[in-house]
C-alpha cells in the first residue's frame, strides 16, 4: 500500500471542474476489488471470515492465486509459491478456485459498471478503467460516482471494492491501491507530478521487477528521480517503453481507456534471487512459472497457440525460444511440457541464469474440450 507521500491534495470536485480550461479534464475511475477470488470465498463459506485464507493449490508445486487480508497480514501474496506461503502462515487455509463462479460475480460488477459509462476497459476478472467525462447518468462528480458503484457493488455481491479516481489511467490506478481496502482515493489535476514525486519506482504499474531493478541500477528509485532523465537517455536504455516513463514521472498519460481492448498475449517471468545452475532448479522454477500463467489464462478463458520461453544468463544474454500449435494450448501440464522441452537444448547451462519467463500468445477462446479440461483441472487444484 502507498503511504508517506508529501502532497496537499485539493477537494475531490478539483479533479472534476477546473475553470478557465478550453478543454473539459478527463474524469477516469479504477475500479479493484477488494482480495477478490477470497472475498467471494470468505462469502460463500462464513466459517472462513477472519481466517487466513489462500486460493489455489496447497501441494508442494502449488501457487497461490489469491490471499485474503488475513492472510496477508503474514505476507501471504498472490503468486506466491504455496510452500512459502504454508511456511509464513502455518495455518493458512487453502480452498480450490472457482472460476465459474468468479466470473459470474464479475458480471454483475461489470453491470453495475455499464450504468455509468459504455467507456470500460476490463484489466481482469476483479478491475477496470471507468471513463465517466461525459457519464451516463448525470452526477456532481466521478468521486460520486465512485461511491455510488462501490455501494452498489456492495449491495448486490456483499463485496467491497477500492477506486482511485484521477485525470488518466496510470494516476487513477496509483490512487485505488492508496485506501484499501473499501475505499478510494482521488488525484486531482495538478497534483500527480507531486504525487509520484516520492514513490519508487517499483510501485508504478507498468514498470515490472526486472525494469525497476534496471533502473535502480542507473541511480532512478523515486519518481522525482526518473524526472530527472533527460528522454534520449531513457530511450538509449529502455527504448521504445521511454516515452511513456517520461510521461508519467510528469503525472502525464495520455492513453485512452480503451473498450473491448484485444489481449495479445499472458505472461510471467521472474528474475531470480540467486543464479540457478542446476537443471532441477529450472524445472521446478518453470512450473511454477506454468501453474501462474495457466491460472492466469483460465481466469481469462483464453489460452494460445503459441508458447515463448525466454531466459536471460547472468551476463544479461537473453534467449527467447517460440513453439507453435495448430490448436490453443489444451492444459497446464501441456504448457509446462512445451517450455521444459524448449529449454532441453540449452542444457547443461554454461553460466547462472537469473530469469525466466513464460508467455502465451496468438490467444483464443479454447474449444468446447478444452474448457471442460480446463474446468476439471482447476477442480483438482
């Protein structure tokens, strides 16, 4: 959560209404739902409210899909591996996934959405991008309107939901992370280069681990220090990603929110620790990277035809290795399979490697089959 931050921060119209302005300011809404897949968890079954509670599997190669405040409290985190996560919390409980039900419930947030504004762009099951600039049903303020939709969500699942309301997209989400959960947070005009003055870096959405710890390494931990950097500079060493840096250390994102917005492709990657030197290492560290990106394919009911391992050597040399498939990837032990095998020929290593990824692309609704395989597996989980 982001705290500290030394910024005075105006009355919530401010971020509606500026006079003098030839241009009416854009009024974006991020909408994130409280701890979502353990919420509806802790809905459906009362015995577990209060509880540290962890959606996914709890077998060794496990990850955790979701982690409730509770259990957070212990540092529980999504994606987590479910044997650190059952090491930090020795009494966290794990339930299976649901996705049927998860994605019933975020159907019914979505339609308490589109009673606002058509302009909505889904990030997942349990966020999304309002644009209310010109909303459908008239109100003083998108502060208002956030509450109301935060009310009404609450009404009508019994869950609770954060919102950050801003000028652009990267300033809004910044502010729905800053009074969770059950609340909201705006950023009004003007004040968004103050804003992510003193944040570092790490916490923008955009800039991954791996780009963070980049810029680390040239001396950028903050917001104020990214300003600093003249744009070539930012282009030599980051390329084509350098203009929207630029920007929104300024508190500037011109991207719109963007309706029905194709997904390209799913991935994760992790940049280790410590090198890995041993082939059982990689192994374990690629299913892991499997059970997440599968667990984030199946939330989105898609899958993909191609699968891309990448991994990056010590020395920053970096493969990436592609398969291609007449049909989606059918299951996670498919997609683990592929990028074991992908990564045969590399082996035995000549030097550590410090990351590997896994991505999904050339995506699609899976077959009739396939879903019902997907739907079993993550029964089993």
């Amino acid at each position: 959560m982001l705290c500290h931050v030394p910024v005075v921060f105006l009355k919530t119209a401010a971020c509606d209404n500026l006079c003098g302005m030839s241009q009416p300011v854009r009024r974006i809404i991020h909408i994130d739902m409280d701890a979502f897949y353990a919420s509806v968890e802790q809905r459906d079954n009362p015995a577990l409210k209060g509880h540290p509670v962890a959606v996914g599997r709890s077998q060794e190669r496990g990850v955790v899909a979701a982690a409730s405040y509770e259990a957070r409290t212990f540092g529980v985190r999504s994606a987590m591996p479910s044997v650190v996560a059952r090491r930090k919390c020795p009494h966290l409980i794990f339930v299976p996934p649901r996705f049927d039900v998860y994605r019933a419930v975020s159907a019914q947030i979505h339609a308490i959405f589109a009673r606002y504004t058509p302009l909505i762009q889904p990030l997942s099951l349990d966020e999304a991008y309002l644009d209310v600039t010109n909303p459908l049903l008239p109100r003083p303020s998108a502060t208002a309107i956030a509450q109301e939709i935060r009310a009404a969500i609450k009404e009508e699942t019994g869950l609770t939901a954060s919102a950050g309301i801003s000028y652009n997209k990267f300033l809004a989400k910044l502010a729905s992370d800053y009074r969770k959960p059950d609340g909201q947070f705006v950023i009004p005009p003007g004040a968004g280069e103050a804003f992510v003055a003193e944040l570092p870096v790490g916490t923008f959405h955009g800039i991954g681990p791996a780009t963070a710890a980049r810029m680390n390494a040239l001396g950028i931990h903050t917001g104020a220090d990214l300003r600093r950097q003249p744009l070539p500079l930012l282009i030599r060493h980051f390329g084509k990603a350098a203009p929207f840096y630029h920007g929104i250390a300024r508190g500037e994102d011109l991207r719109p929110v963007e309706v029905n917005r194709p997904r390209k492709s799913i991935g994760k990657e992790t940049t280790f620790q410590n090198d890995l030197h041993h082939t059982p290492e990689l192994h374990n560290a690629l299913g892991l990277l499997a059970d997440s990106v599968w667990m984030a394919c199946t939330k989105r009911h898609l899958s993909g035809r191609t699968v891309t391992l990448k991994l990056r050597y010590s020395d920053f040399t970096q493969l990436t290795r592609s398969k291609s498939f007449t049909d989606p990837v059918q299951n996670r032990g498919q997609l683990e399979e592929t990028a074991v095998l992908m990564l045969s020929p590399l082996l035995p290593l000549v030097r550590g490697v410090r990351l590997l990824g896994i991505t999904v692309s050339s995506l699609d609704a899976p077959n009739a089959a396939a879903q019902e395989t997907q739907l079993s597996l993550l029964a089993g989980l």
